[in-house]
C-alpha cells in the first residue's frame, strides 16, 4: 500500500515537473508577427503566414501577438511596439518592411527577427526568407498550357515590381515549354501598394484577357487576386491560384495553385526561436527544398488529367534535378521566354 501511494506521489511530482518546465520555456518566448497590407485573412500571402503561425499555436500552446499593417507608415512603429511588449522573436511578413526591420533590428540585438522575401540585409540577430516563385510559376505554367483550349493563358499581377514579375516569367517559361506558339497576356494591376487589395481591378483585367481569347488566368496579385478567380469562374474560364491553396475558392474553376509555402517560413521562424536553434542569414526555397510547388486536391481533381499531371511531375523532377533551370527575373530581368 505504502508502495503503490510512493509511486503515485512520484507520479504526480513528475507530471508537476515537466508541466512547470513547459511553463517556464513557454514563457521564454514571446513571438511576434506583422501582417502586411491586406490583412491576414487575404486567402493568399498574408494567410499563408497565418497558416505557420496558428500551426505553431497549437503545437506549443504560445500565443503570437499579431498586427495589421494598414497603411505604409505602420509598420516600423507596430515592430517597436511589438520589442516594447516584450517580443523576443518578431517576423516581418513582405519585402515592404524591409527599412523597418532592418532598423529596428539593429536597435534591439537582443531581440530576433526574421523577414519573408527579402535577402539583402545583413544583421547578425536578421533571418531572411527568399523563395524560388519562378520554380513554382512554371509548374503551373505546364498546366496552364495543358489545360488551354485557345492557346492563349494569363497573368494578372498586383504591384509592379521586379518580384512580381518574376512569378510571370516564370509561368511564361512553363506554358512555353508546352506550346513554343501560346500566346501569354500580361497585366499589372498597379504600382502602389494598393495593388495588393482591389479585386474589382483584378476582375477587369482578368476579363479584358480573357474578351483576347485567354482561357487560363494566373494571378500573383493578393487581395486582387480574389476579383481575379471570381471572373475567370463566372465567365466559364479557369484561374490559377496563388501563395495559399485557393482551388477551394471557386471549385472547378480553379485549375491549381502555385504554392509559396510562407507557412512554413513563419512556422519555422517561431519553433527555431522556441528550441533554441534560431540562425541569422538567408534561407532560399524552392522547388528542392519544398519552399514552392503546385496544389493538387478534391477540389481540381476533376481538371487535371493524367497528361497534365505526369508533365507538371516530369517538369518538377526535372527542376529538382537541374535539367531544367527556370530563368529568375530578379537576377536579370531579360525575360528569355
């Protein structure tokens, strides 16, 4: 009797321990996310974020403070307000909060930072996210060519930047590497950041391509990028997601999605911080490193068809391999396609 009650005692103080000691280091973290313009529940970019960040949440039982940004000037006074509450590991999401990082950053060396898709600072306490969007615009460049009956696809971007245009390079590649003869329209939606969240402008463009003969739209646009699905639906024709799965958004309508995994970015930052294993410097993802690729569910099954799928699979073995090497716009933005 003396002996099954020591064991219990034993048992309880046990239990007692590693609740405490999970107590303790869930209490030597406190992670800290900044959503960029167009909200965190965009089903695009900024959602894909959200995606790592509630994955960490419920792994750990942490909780991530959360801001967003809703006007440029927010950003770098969300981050001091973030190392003021006590964060000890702040993700910045989207090349626009680069000066603010970097600045806060170099203020607070004991504070963590990390930042997705931008790789051209250097601070010893700065991890940077980088992806291969080029690689995954050409998988579904494949596709697209695939799944045209007209021979014409497009692409409708948000902001006119070089990073942007890298995603349509990268498509245009693909959908060549089918048809040499395809034509590929191209359509930004503007040149402030306003661009990300206007899905009345992404339904306009998109319908303009599509008045051309287009049959296929990709849209690396955000926000904007919903008026884009919406219209290539109700017109009949198909869309390409982009950043987070949207086949879900307009079932049938959507042929695939070009997967950034940003989840895994924002997931990774917060868990490496958590282990004690968090590094400064540049991570770049690709198609090898699982970082971008195509999306392939309930929802598209019924318009992918096995040709379509061995070529966008031989395509990506092929990338992987390095028998095909995607052009990358931000290196030289001399688009050879």
């Amino acid at each position: 009797m003396k002996t099954s009650l020591l064991k219990i005692i034993v048992s309880a103080i046990s239990v007692l321990f590693v609740w405490s000691s999970m107590s303790v280091q869930a209490a030597d973290i406190k992670p800290a996310v900044i959503y960029d313009m167009g909200g965190k529940f965009d089903k695009s970019f900024n959602e894909g974020v959200w995606n790592g960040v509630k994955k960490f949440t419920e792994e750990t039982g942490i909780e991530v403070m959360e801001f967003e940004v809703t006007n440029e000037t927010q950003r770098e006074q969300a981050m001091r307000r973030m190392v003021d509450r006590g964060a000890t590991v702040v993700l910045g999401v989207g090349f626009a909060q680069a000066d603010a990082i970097a600045a806060v950053s170099a203020e607070n060396p004991d504070v963590q930072f990390s930042i997705i898709d931008v790789f051209w600072l250097d601070q010893p306490n700065l991890r940077q996210y980088a992806f291969k969007e080029h690689e995954g615009s050409y998988l579904v460049g494949v596709a697209a060519a695939h799944a045209s009956q007209t021979g014409k696809v497009g692409f409708v971007g948000g902001m006119d930047i070089s990073l942007i245009r890298k995603f349509a390079c990268g498509y245009v590649g693909g959908v060549k590497s089918v048809n040499p003869n395809a034509e590929v329209y191209q359509n930004m939606t503007g040149t402030t950041p306003a661009a990300w969240n206007d899905p009345a402008k992404g339904a306009e463009l998109t319908m303009s391509q599509i008045d051309r003969g287009a049959d296929v739209i990709y849209q690396a646009a955000g926000g904007t990028g919903i008026g884009v699905i919406q219209a290539a639906s109700d017109a009949g024709k198909l869309a390409i997601g982009v950043d987070s799965n949207q086949n879900g958004l307009a079932p049938g309508s959507v042929l695939t999605s070009m997967l950034k995994r940003v989840d895994v970015a924002a997931y990774e930052t917060f868990m490496d911080a958590k282990n004690g294993s968090f590094s400064a410097g540049v991570k770049v993802l690709g198609v090898a490193e699982g970082g971008v690729d195509w999306a392939l569910d309930n929802n598209n099954a019924s318009l992918v068809n096995a040709d379509m799928k061995a070529a966008v699979e031989q395509a990506r073995q092929d990338i992987v391999s390095g028998k095909i090497s995607v052009h990358n716009y931000e290196s030289d933005s001399a688009c050879p396609y």
